[in-house]
C-alpha cells in the first residue's frame, strides 16, 4: 500500500547560469513506483559546486545544485520496498544509460550520458527531493546527517585509493588536504599506508590532516620540509602521490615526490583549461603511473561502511539555510572552515537534533 502523498509548495535553489543561482518555490510531482521522496537535512557544499557557478562546470540550466546528500524518506513509491518512511539515507548522485560501451563493461561511471543529481538532475539543496529508491542507501539511525552526507566523498576516495592501490606498508603523500584530502588521509591510514604524508599551504587544513590521522604535515612551499618528507622515504620518493587539489601546479610537484616505479594520482578537479607539464622521458626512465579518478563507482555501500572508522567528526561543519547559499559558496571557498553544508530544514536538522 502506497504511503500517503506528503507534496507540499517547497523551496529549492537552482542553477540559472554561472554567477546566478535562484531560491525559487514550487511542488512536487508525484512518485513513480520505484522512487522515493527525500526531506534533505545536510547538502555538502563543494569545489564542483563553485565550479558550476563559476562557469568552468557544465551543468544543466535550472537545475536544482547539491550532490552530497543526507536526508530522511517521507514518502516512497507504490514498489519501493527499500528504503522506508522514516529511514535516514544517503544518495549516490548518478544516472547512467545502462547501454553504452562503458556501462556494459561494468564501468558505469565513465558512462557517455551519465547524468549527476545536483548537474544535470535536480539535486538536494531544497526541502524535497525525489531519487529512485535503489540509488538511497540507508544509513544507521544514530547517524549525524552532516556525516552522512559525506558518503559521496567518501565513495569517491574509496574508488580513489582503490585505483591507487594504496597498500599496507608503503608510504602515501596527498597533496591537498581539503575535505576530500582529509579523507584520503583517514583511508590511508586505514589500509596500512606508512608514513602517511600530507602537504597542504594552509596552517588550517594541514592542522585538519593532523586530526585525521597524518603521521607528517608539510607546507609544500618549503623546500626545507619537501626534503624532509623525501627523508621518510629514504630519499627514494613516495609509491603512491595523490593530488587531492586539481592544478596542474600540484600534479607537476607529485611527479617530482613519487619514486621510481611509482604510481601518481590525479583526483581533485583541475579547472578544464589548466595544463601540465609532463616530461615523457619522465615517465620513460622512472617508469611511473599516471592515473585518473573519477566519482564513485560501485563504492557508496562500503562508503556508508566506513563512515564510523574514519573521524569524520574531527571535521568543524558550518552550516547555512537556502536562503545563505551566497555566504555557503563564499566559505567554501575561503576554506575557513573544514566543510560547508546547506541545510534544507536548519542547522538542528543536519546535527541530528
């Protein structure tokens, strides 16, 4: 028997162009079968947010933003089974054609026509949210909603470390340690990685690599600090480098810190024109792997897993209405704080009051 149909006039902010982004009202449609109705509680707010505002991000006009989202069922479709009314959940944020080359391949994630809520489908940041139930994972009920929103960075550093092959023993640089780096950080850390190394130009986020489990923090403007952490190698270099910043700048510098046979990856969202440069005679000699990482694919289970072991709550949150997405954006990019959430329904709500 179908729940009862819950649609009220909600407000939701939309994507209307770069530098435009509109708090705008109106009400849902009805369920299909297989979907759910969500009450968001806490939206993380991110670096692919601010760059589809500014411009360097395509996405769909009128979209609703906001792919990393935590919120609690209020209604579910006449054959959603799984989640339930009253469950917390998390949401992996993507749509994929099942037909093309890559998702009958078993990589829906470089899907040709994946579509991402908060993208190219209306996401979380509004009072309603309507998802198809199998892409709700439910979380614990004592969850903080804040921390369950990180499910989707953490999926994505899940897929991360796997194409690294983060191993125990071996030594781990990330460079960069925003939210996401912080994470990386903790799954290293997690899987063994000795020392894990963090180098961050922020006093602030290399304290927050500390609180997440880093064995060194360095400022990779110091040269004094880069030749220590090659000394924890040996001199050697680093099996595995990971920019967690997305700059051709930083990808440059983890080439030059990754040893001899060592593998490099490329994980923060480097803006579409910005270019590297890589010597081939580099790669040639030393016999490195470069590589690439992209969303989450098959991860969002053992994300929602992972989520107690990681400290996530060594983050400081700061959390702002719909109606302060403006000053939300402003503190992301300031980076002032450890992570920026909107919260739909108030900031009690995204703390699990």
């Amino acid at each position: 028997m179908p729940t009862p149909d819950t649609r009220v006039r909600t407000r939701s902010l939309r994507f209307a162009g770069p530098g435009d982004v509109r708090l705008t009202a109106g009400t849902d449609r009805a369920l299909a079968p297989h979907e759910v109705r969500l009450r968001p509680l806490a939206v993380g707010v991110c670096g692919t947010d601010a760059h589809i505002v500014g411009g360097s991000f395509p996405a769909e006009p009128g979209v609703v933003l906001g792919h990393e989202v935590c919120g609690r069922v209020v209604e579910a479709g006449d054959g959603a089974t799984t989640p339930r009314v009253g469950d917390l959940v998390t949401v992996e944020p993507h749509d994929y054609c099942t037909a093309c080359t890559w998702c009958r391949a078993g990589q829906e994630h470089l899907c040709s026509a994946k579509r991402g809520y908060g993208v190219r489908l209306d996401g979380g940041m509004a009072e309603s949210m309507i998802v198809p139930a199998r892409i709700a994972y439910v979380l614990p009920p004592d969850t903080v909603p804040w921390v369950g929103a990180l499910c989707e960075p953490v999926a994505c550093c899940v897929h991360a470390v796997d194409r690294l092959g983060v191993v125990a023993g071996e030594a781990l640089l990330v460079m960069g340690s925003g939210p996401a780096g912080a994470v990386l950080v903790a799954l290293g850390r997690l899987l063994g990685a000795t020392p894990v190394v963090a180098a961050d130009t922020r006093e602030a986020r290399r304290d927050l690599a500390r609180r997440m489990g880093a064995d060194v923090v360095i400022d990779p403007r110091d040269p004094e600090q880069l030749r220590h952490a090659l000394d924890l190698t040996g001199g050697e270099g680093f099996p595995a480098v990971v920019d967690a910043v997305g700059s051709s700048t930083v990808l440059e510098q983890a080439l030059t810190m990754a040893r001899r046979g060592g593998r490099v990856l490329e994980f923060g969202v480097a803006a579409p024109d910005d270019v590297a440069a890589v010597r081939p005679h580099d790669l040639f000699s030393r016999e490195l792997t470069l590589l690439g990482s992209v969303i989450n694919p098959w991860t969002h289970q053992r994300a929602v897993a992972l989520l107690p072991r990681l400290g996530l709550e060594h983050l400081t949150p700061a959390f702002y209405g719909l109606d302060g997405f403006d000053d939300a954006l402003a503190a992301q990019r300031r980076g002032d704080v450890d992570k920026v959430f909107v919260a739909p329904a108030g900031e009690a709500a995204a703390l699990g009051g």
